[in-house]
C-alpha cells in the first residue's frame, strides 16, 4: 500500500508506491554516443581544444594543459554563467532580475575516455574530491558569489552530453532553492530542539539499521527516509561538518571509498544506471553552522518526472528505501 513519508530536512513529501515498482527500468550506459575518442577534447593529448586549465593533479615533469594530468579541471566552453559579467540587480517592474554573473567550471575525471566511475580507484577519486574543495576554496574569495554548486551527470536520462568521465561546478550569486530549503529546515529544527538535524539522522539510521548501506569510520551511506528516486543514496559525514572546503585530504580519502563502495553496489544491482551526483554544502558567507551537514546525494535516474510530479510537488518512488538498503547491502563486491 502506498504511504506518504516526509523529508525531515527540507519538508518535502514523497509518495512510497511500491505497486509500481513495474513502471521503471534500469538503463545501461552505453559509450559512444558522441563522437570517437580521437575528436573528445576531453582526452588526453586534446588539451589544445579546451579552454586553459584552471587546476589539475598531473605527473611530475608535466606542463600545465599538456598531457600527463590525472584530473583536470577547466573553463566550460560554452559557460552559463561567466565571472567577468558585472553584478546588477534590476527590478522590471514588478519582477526582478540579477545579471548572469557566476562560473562554470568542468572537472575532467581521467583521461580515459571508457573509464566507469565506480571503477576508479579510491586515490584517483581522493584528488578528484580534492579537485572540487580546491576549486571551491578559490571561488569563495569573490565576494560576489554565494554558492558552488558541484554534480555529476551520467548518462542521456541524466543530462549528459559527453561520454567522457567529468563532472561540473556551476558557481551562482544567488542561493538555490533547494539549499535555502535545507538550511531553513535545518534551523529551524535546531532552533526548536537544540540538535543538528543530520546527526539526529545519523544516529538514528546507525540504530535502526533498516535504511544503512555502507559505514566507515567517517561516513555512512544511507538510503533516506523520503528518496526522491528508487535507490537514492545520500553519503553523510558521521562527524558533524558542515563546510566541505575545510575536508582534509584524509577525510576525502575516506569519502572516495565510501562513494566507490555505493557506486559499485548500485552498479551490480541496477547494472549501471544513469544517475546524477550532486554536493550540497552551506553558503559561502556561512564559516561554521550548528545545524547542517554536508553530504553527497546520488540520484539514480529509474523512474521519469511527469505532470503529476510538476504540479503537484509530489515525487512517487516505486521503491521502499529499506528495500533498496537490503538489496545494496546484500550485493557482494
């Protein structure tokens, strides 16, 4: 029987309907879609095509947007946002609208343009997490920006666009939506019992058991209360952190195993689905907070949005999330 379950961070409400667990289907990942390696900017020996790298891990004795880099991180050709755009706010009449101030960054993952995410090895994911903090850390010393949004996107159904392995950072001058939703709820949970909302998760999920796939000594891999999407995954520091730039290199090194260990169970059981990846973290002109945490999300995209969901706000999931932590439990790396 379906049931409504309440996020208790944001407030969102999902509709658990396990009787349409028929309606989705896992959809493999299939490479070349785009054109071959040989025209890929994004592989190695193709540097000449990409805009000038802006930070990179690379091998000793290499030039910087030469080959020889592990992970790359570069200007989107193409941005959404630019950083050389002035910062106006103007009002039309009764509607407002802010200038397209920000920054749109990709972070190359490999040079290889077949790798599988979950294969990567923890080290080669430790500096591609770093990449991120790295990129942050700079962007946050422009006072004129207020959030780094950073995610993944792999596979058509996902939003990719290129084959090669990379994610994207998009820095706004505005907060989005959803993190001014998790915030408030954030806050206001402390405000009202003196607790961090997300270490009152974490304890919780480490007693039931019912809703936890993974553990080690810094994060927990959780299916959560209310998922938006069949499998949903959020990865949570044990310890309360709310600033992913103050991670230390150890800590992303613990990240990166537990984010392998959640990829590699969802692509043995959904046999690679496309899915987005996404970080949430606090604003740029909050240093230290009580009441958030940050964490990664990962959304397998198994199920389509339609009208209902536009509308209404709703999100149906056909899957139980302790249905979904047993089955992630139960697969044998």
């Amino acid at each position: 029987m379906a049931e409504f379950r309440r996020d208790p961070v944001d407030g969102k409400w999902v509709i658990i309907a396990p009787e349409r667990r028929k309606r989705f289907s896992t959809a493999r990942y299939e490479p070349g879609q785009q054109p071959p390696t040989e025209q890929c900017p994004f592989c190695a020996g193709k540097e000449s095509l990409t805009p000038s790298e802006l930070f990179a891990f690379r091998d000793p004795n290499t030039k910087k947007d030469q080959a020889g880099w592990r992970v790359r991180v570069i200007p989107n050709r193409a941005p959404i946002l630019r950083v050389e755009v002035e910062l106006q706010r103007e009002g039309v009449g009764y509607y407002d609208k802010v200038s397209g101030l920000g920054a749109n960054e990709v972070i190359i993952e490999t040079p290889d343009h077949n790798q599988v995410y979950s294969k990567l090895p923890v080290g080669h994911l430790t500096e591609i997490y770093i990449a991120y903090r790295e990129r942050i850390r700079d962007l946050k010393k422009d006072n004129r920006l207020k959030y780094v949004l950073i995610f993944k996107n792999y596979g058509r159904t996902a939003g990719a666009v290129m084959d090669h392995p990379h994610s994207q950072l998009i820095a706004l001058p505005i907060l989005p939506k959803q993190i001014v939703e998790e915030m408030r709820g954030a806050k206001d949970y402390y405000d009202h019992k003196e607790r961090c909302i997300f270490c009152d998760i974490i304890h919780q999920e480490l007693e039931d058991r019912e809703r936890l796939v993974f553990e080690n000594k810094d994060f927990l891999v959780i299916s959560p209360w209310a998922p938006i999407f069949p499998f949903e995954l959020w990865i949570v520091p044990i310890s309360h952190r709310p600033v992913y730039a103050d991670s230390s290199d150890q800590l992303l090194r613990s990240l990166a195993e537990a984010v392998k260990t959640a990829m590699s169970k969802l692509d043995l059981v959904l046999e690679r689905p496309h899915f987005n990846l996404v970080l949430h973290t606090v604003a740029f002109d909050v240093d230290d907070s009580p009441d958030y945490h940050w964490h990664f999300e990962i959304l397998p995209r198994l199920t389509e949005v339609a009208g209902f969901e536009y509308g209404s706000g709703f999100y149906i999931n056909p899957v139980t999330p302790e249905q979904a932590a047993d089955y992630l439990r139960r697969a044998e790396l």
